[in-house]
C-alpha cells in the first residue's frame, strides 16, 4: 500500500524531490557520471527504506510512469536524428537490436540456469529483461557533453538502444506467456514478433505524414499549442500502436525520426521544449523507479547473484556485439566501445515489474537483481565511458 499522503503533501514531495533531482544533474556533470544514476539514488533515499521514509510499492502507478516517460524520451531521442545519417548504420544497428538482443538473452539464460537458482525459462526471462539497453541513458549520457564522441558509433549506439526496446519487450512477453501457459505455439511467436514491428512502423509512418499535413495547413492563434499538438502526437503514436498490437515504443522513436525529416512551423522550439519535457520525463521515471525499490531486499542480490552484473557486462555483452557486428566494417576498437556503451537503465526495471504485475514465481528476486545490475551498469559503464573513449582514442 502506498502511503495515505493528502494531495498537499503529495505537491510538496514531488517538488522537492524534483529539485534534488536538478541538482543532482549538476552534481553528474562535476562527478562525469550518468545523472540518471542520481535521480535512482535520490528515489531510494527518500523510499521508505532511505531518509525519506516515503513507503511506495505501486507496481503498476510506477510501470505506468516508466511507459509514458520511456515514450516520450524515445520521441525527443527520434526528433533529433536525420534519416539520411541513419541510413549508413541501419543494417549493423538492426543487428544489434535483433540478434544481439537475443545472443544476450540466451548467454544470460545459461549463465542464470548452471550458476545462479533458477531455472532456464526463469533465466531466460532475466536475460530478455537486461537485454535492451536504454534510450534514456544514453541520450541524457550523450546530451552531457563530456567528450565529441565519433559520430558513427556515437548514432550506432542511439540507434540500437532506440530500437532494441521492441525485441526485448517482445522477448519478455512471449517468456511470460510460455511461463503461464505451456502450450503457447511457434506459429502464435511468430504473428506476435511480426504485429509488434510493422504495427510500430506503419503507426509512426502514418501519425508523422499526417502531422506533417497538419503542421504545413493549420495555423494555430496560441503558438504554445504547437508542442501541446506533439503531445498528442506521441500519446496517439504509442496508443495507435498498442492498440493494434504494434510497439508503441518503436512507433514514438520513428515518430520522431519522420518528423525530424520534415520542415514545419516552429520546428527549432517544438524540439527544445521536447529536450525539457524529456529531462522531466526522465527525472520522474527514475525518481518513481527508485521509491519502488526497497534496498533492505537487496541483501539477496549481494548475497548469491553479485558476479551477474559482470558477466553481462564483460561477457554477454561484447559476445553480443561481436557477432552481431562480424560482418560491418566497425574497427575491433570501436566494438569493444560499443559494447561499453551498452547502458541498461529504466527499461530493464520497468520490464521488470511486469513478472510482478502477473504474480510470476520470482518475481520480486528478478527485480531486485535488474536493479542492481542498472546500479553496476551506470557506475561501471557509465563511470568510467569518458575515459574509456578516450583511452581508444575514438573522439572526433
């Protein structure tokens, strides 16, 4: 149960939390650490397990928040990429989206089965749940500004942790339903991989001309109302797509791709007002994320499943790269920073509320581990990204 705080209390929580969260960008920026890192922290320490003591266990409110946050991020990630950029990476970024999300899944499935106490459907689903990385940590890692990173692997990277999210929700999703009901099919996978991708497309595809058409005709007495009309446009995109059984996820980050590709009124201030909302955006999910997490559970993760975080990040991880990548013409110095550059952050731990959500066996244990794998992800990939760039000497 969440605590029976007045819609007063509430207001002054929310406000205050947020203005730590501001500073604690700033404070990112000093320490060359991922902000988004912070904003977990200052979750967890005003949990009820912290010196907050705010007792927050809504599953479902916090998957929520993730959901609409993750959508509108993926939009502002999309609205400042150029198609004709994208282009030269589209075949090695699918790859990675793909098939290293799956290569991940499956080292991290036998790696939970020998090693760790589950079984492999359960280690199967743990390792569809950390494959993705995260669209979200990466822009705000890339919007910091540390070092002028080389722009090919620097679109690569955007690229796939934009576009990986559909593999590994449908990967999450199909496991759950094998995990609740045996007898879910090959041909039933298939249809729902299929749905999941041209569902997402064809919905960014038709929601972005249409908003171009009406960018170009209708002309609007309040020129506020212009990012308002983008709102709607993402809500719509995510919404459009779900409901037909498309990714929401993919249709938002390709929305805002075919935007960007076109010219219309007030353009240049849609796009700055989307980098605040995002940052918003990003701010309350991982805020919400770390009030749900109750670190006196963690014990757990320290106990038995602590060498799990490494092997993703040293084994899993480049293994997937490296295969994905065998055929491009990427040096063996920018995959190794590639696969560096594999961030998981809200996407992993909102995937992982829906085992939750479903009352699946382990659940909460799965949790706890995404978790803290996100915590060793931001301060050993993203602590150190800085230097590692510039120890391989991939800057511009």
């Amino acid at each position: 149960m969440t605590a029976a705080y007045g819609l007063d209390m509430w207001v002054l929580i929310i406000s205050l939390l947020i203005l730590l969260a501001i500073f604690a960008s700033d404070l990112s920026r000093r320490l060359k650490i991922p902000a988004p890192l912070l904003f977990l922290c200052t979750g967890m320490l005003a949990g009820s397990d912290g010196i907050g003591g705010i007792y927050f266990d809504n599953v479902e409110v916090a998957q929520h928040i993730g959901i609409i946050a993750l959508s509108f991020s993926l939009f502002s990630g999309g609205l400042d990429t150029h198609w004709n950029l994208i282009k030269p990476i589209f075949w090695p970024g699918f790859a990675l989206s793909t098939i290293g999300v799956i290569i991940s899944t499956t080292l991290v499935a036998l790696f939970s089965y020998f090693i760790l106490d589950f079984t492999f459907l359960e280690g199967l689903l743990l390792g569809a749940i950390v494959s993705a990385t995260d669209a979200a940590a990466i822009f705000s890692f890339f919007r910091s500004r540390y070092f002028q990173l080389k722009r090919e692997v620097r679109l690569l990277v955007e690229f796939e942790s934009g576009s990986n999210d559909p593999m590994a929700i449908l990967l999450v999703f199909i496991i759950l339903q094998m995990m609740q009901n045996p007898k879910f099919t090959g041909l039933g996978l298939s249809v729902i991989f299929i749905c999941q991708i041209t569902g997402g497309i064809s919905v960014a595809l038709l929601v972005g001309k249409m908003a171009v058409f009406l960018f170009r005709k209708m002309k609007l007495e309040y020129r506020e109302l212009y990012p308002v009309f983008t709102i709607s446009l993402v809500l719509l995109a995510y919404g459009a797509a779900s409901a037909i059984g498309g990714s929401g996820f993919l249709a938002t980050y390709l929305l805002g791709i075919v935007l960007y590709q076109h010219e219309f009124h007030h353009k240049y201030n849609i796009k700055r007002f989307h980098e605040a909302l995002t940052w918003l955006c990003e701010i309350s999910m991982f805020l919400v994320l770390g009030l749900l997490v109750f670190p006196t559970q963690l014990h757990e993760v320290f106990d038995h499943d602590l060498t799990l975080p490494f092997f993703l990040i040293f084994v899993a991880r480049p293994i997937s790269v490296f295969a994905s990548l065998i055929f491009s013409h990427y040096s063996v110095k920018e995959k190794i920073l590639i696969s560096w550059l594999g961030l998981r952050g809200a996407v992993p731990i909102v995937l992982a509320t829906f085992p939750m959500v479903m009352g699946i066996p382990k659940a909460n244990t799965i949790f706890n581990i995404v978790f803290f794998i996100v915590l060793a992800s931001f301060l050993i990939q993203g602590g150190l990204a800085v230097r590692f760039i510039k120890w391989l000497k991939i800057e511009n």
